[in-house]
C-alpha cells in the first residue's frame, strides 16, 4: 500500500510540473502536500505500532487522499495538466486499500 501511496506522489510531482508559474504555490503546491501526506502518514501510522494508532493515521491518508482527488479534478477541468489514466487508476487503488485497512471486515 506505502508503494502505491508513493509512485502516486511521485506521479502527481510529475504531473504538476506543468502547471503555469501563476499557480506554483496555488492549486500545483496543495496537491503535491496533499500527495506527499499520503504514505507520509501511512509510514508514520505504522511506525507508532500500535493497531489504534495505525488506523488513525491512515484515516488521515485516506482524507489526503480524497483532497488529492479533489484537487486532480479541478485541475483537469481547468485544464492545467493532461488526464492521466495511471494516476485516476493509483487513486482509486490506494483509496480501496486504505478503506480496506481502516474498515477490515
């Protein structure tokens, strides 16, 4: 799941890269926090090792990446980068993984 999280982010480092200089510490900043947040809290939650704990942070991951979501959308629709299939797909994968890990059944 860290792994996903990760190539995500790098994936969203990539993308935004071409974003105008107008938006550097606009909308480009907030979704690289917002990416970078999720296997940051991941790693952390598991590093605190208890189950509580761990479950915690990635309910925070999980709201990271919802934001990211959000922000990629906007994004598109202002036509500020490309649709890129792999990051949509990254997306959805680490959010079923995360909701997965916080909701076991």
């Amino acid at each position: 799941m860290w792994q996903k999280a990760y190539a995500l982010t790098k994936e969203i480092y990539q993308a935004t890269q071409v974003f105008p200089k107008d938006e550097i510490y606009g909308l480009r900043q907030q979704m690289r926090r917002s990416a970078v947040s999720i296997p940051s809290n991941i790693a952390e939650g598991y590093g605190r090792q208890s189950k509580k704990e761990y479950r915690n942070f990635l309910a925070i991951a999980y709201g990271s990446l919802c934001e990211l979501e959000t922000q990629y959308l906007l994004a598109l629709d202002m036509e500020l980068c490309s649709r890129n299939n792999f990051v949509k797909d990254l997306i959805k994968e680490v959010g079923r993984m995360l909701y997965r890990m916080i909701h076991p059944v």
